[in-house]
C-alpha cells in the first residue's frame, strides 16, 4: 500500500517538474510554464419568447463573421401581423399630419368660394323675390301661404350662404394650433406603438452578440423553443488567451506586459511572442500558484483548449 502512495507522490513531483522549471542566465532570469488557450468570452443564447424554430442554419465549428447575425428565429405570424398594423396606423397619422401643416389645396378654397358666390346670388334673388312677392300680397294678387313660403326659402337661402362663408373663412384660416398639436401627438403614439411591436417581434429572433464560433447547437428547425432555454453556444475568437500559472515564489515577479515566448503543438517549430495582460487577484490555495492570462503577437489560428508552453523572462532582482 505504501508503494502505491510513493507512486502517487514521484507521479506529482514529475508533473510539477513538468509544468515548472527555472533557469538563471547573467541578469535575467527565465521561467518556463504550461497553459492551454482558452476564451474568455463564452456565450450561452436564448430567447424570452416561445414557439417553433423556423431558421437555425448552424453546427459546431461554424464561424459568425460579424455581430447582429441572424443566429435564430421562431414563427412567431402574430407578432409580423402587429408591426404591420403598427405600420399602417402611423402612416395614416402622418398623412393626417402633413395635411394640417401643409393646409387646404388651392383647389378645395377655390371651391368653397364658388359655392358662396353661388350662395349669394341665390339669398340676392330670394331676396328680391320675397320682396316682390310682399307687394303682390299686399294688392291681394296673391295669398299670404305665398308670402310665407318666399319667407321661409330667403331664411333658408341666407342661412346656407352664412354657413358657406364661415366653412371658406375656416378653410383660409388653416388648422388651429391646437389640432395640429393633438395630431403631432397621436403621429408620437402611433411611432411608440410600432417600437413596441418590433420590439415583441424581435423576442422571436436570436442575434448574435459578437463575431466567433459556434461551439454548441442544442436545437434544429421545428424545434420548440422554450423561453430561457439555452439554444446556441458560442466563443468570441477575438477573446483567446493563453491561461496559465505560476508558483507562489513568482506571483510577484511577473506583472502586465511581462513578455512571454509561446510554442504550440499545434503549431510545431514555431515560437509566438506575447506578453501578459492579466493577473489574477487571488492564490490558488490548493496548487500554491497564481493564474495569469497571456496574448500572442500576429495572425495565429488558436483553438480553445490548446496546449502552450510558456518561457517568461524575468529580471533577477523581480525574482
């Protein structure tokens, strides 16, 4: 049994051998460290909404070339339906709108003046004939039914000839500033209601939050998506780093912009140059080490979970 545990004990030694080595050279003093890519920014995406997926064209390893990409939709007709009557009710509200500002077309006043030049002429000859009419009563060549019916139509006549004067004095005077502001309003109410329905109808589509890769697809076209659930995973590739650390002895001997030399499996017989742009803020109190994140110089095609070997110049006095 206890060779067991010896076992055990020389396997660690040789594994913490392995992941950390130190070399002293003149002024400088080299530490050599193993770490392996990852990314920082890993995305889990769902939807708010629910209902059957209608597009999700993608597998695992896909690249999504920019932010904003369509990723996912569900059929969600009801939604379409409520942007589209949105859209209609503000195009109305507009045209109502410009209709006040802009005022009555020429050709509507001109209208309104001919019915009361019309108008006037007709009150002008009941007028005359009213009184022409008063005096044929008065010689008993007519009956007094005539005369009040000649009352009666000249009464009538000026009342329509007051009531086309007033609609042409309104015509020419244009909207009020009040109902000009009540239809602004209601154009305002219509717009907000649109932005609410494209907002419900943007539930029903998935976009995505950054360029990356696709790293998990959980559901397929004619799935049902259910509100909350986890549909797409995805990596933003612009967040890989080189994660790795170091003894307690050093977590003070490195700092941001420590230069680092990286090789890759991946990419054998090549060395990447680096530096370092995190420190973590806490020890691990379990390996006694201190995690740092690198970032390598140029063009290299990393994959998360790369192995990377890591040496780090430091200065003797830093150690």
């Amino acid at each position: 049994m206890n060779s067991i545990y010896d076992f055990i004990f020389i396997t660690l030694c040789l594994l913490c051998s392995a992941s950390f080595s130190a070399a002293a050279e003149g002024d400088v003093f080299s530490l050599a460290v193993t770490g392996e890519i990852v990314a920082t920014t890993r995305v889990r995406l769902g939807l708010t909404a629910q209902g059957p997926i209608s597009f999700c064209p993608w597998r695992e390893g896909d690249v999504i070339e920019k932010k904003g990409l369509l990723l996912l939709e569900i059929n969600r007709p009801l939604y379409k339906a409520q942007v589209a009557v949105a859209k209609a009710s503000l195009a109305v509200a507009q045209a109502k709108l410009k209709e006040l500002e802009v005022g009555e077309r020429p050709e509507v006043i001109a209208k309104a003046a001919a019915a009361v030049k019309r108008l006037t002429e007709s009150a002008a000859f009941n007028k005359r004939d009213l009184a022409r009419i008063e005096e044929l009563v008065k010689s008993r060549s007519l009956a007094a039914e005539d005369l009040e019916k000649a009352r009666v139509e000249a009464v009538a006549s000026s009342a329509r000839l007051a009531e086309a004067k007033s609609h042409l004095a309104l015509l020419k005077a244009g909207p009020t500033k009040e109902a000009v502001n009540v239809q602004r309003a209601l154009v305002s109410e219509s717009k907000a209601k649109l932005e609410q329905m494209k907002a419900k109808l943007a539930e029903s589509r998935l976009l995505s939050p950054c360029a990356g890769v696709v790293t998990a697809v959980h559901v397929r076209p004619g799935d049902l998506a259910a509100p909350n659930q986890t549909l797409i995973e995805m990596v933003d590739s612009k967040s890989y780093v080189i994660r790795f650390s170091v003894p307690e002895a050093f977590s003070y001997s490195v700092f941001q912009g420590t230069k680092v030399q990286a090789t890759l499996d991946a990419h054998r017989g090549q060395k990447f140059e680096g530096e370092i742009v995190r420190l973590y803020p806490e020890m691990d109190t379990q390996m006694r080490t201190r995690t740092c994140e690198a970032i390598v110089k140029g063009a290299v095609k990393l994959v998360p979970g790369m192995f990377a070997r890591l040496e780090l110049v430091l200065d003797k006095e830093a150690k």
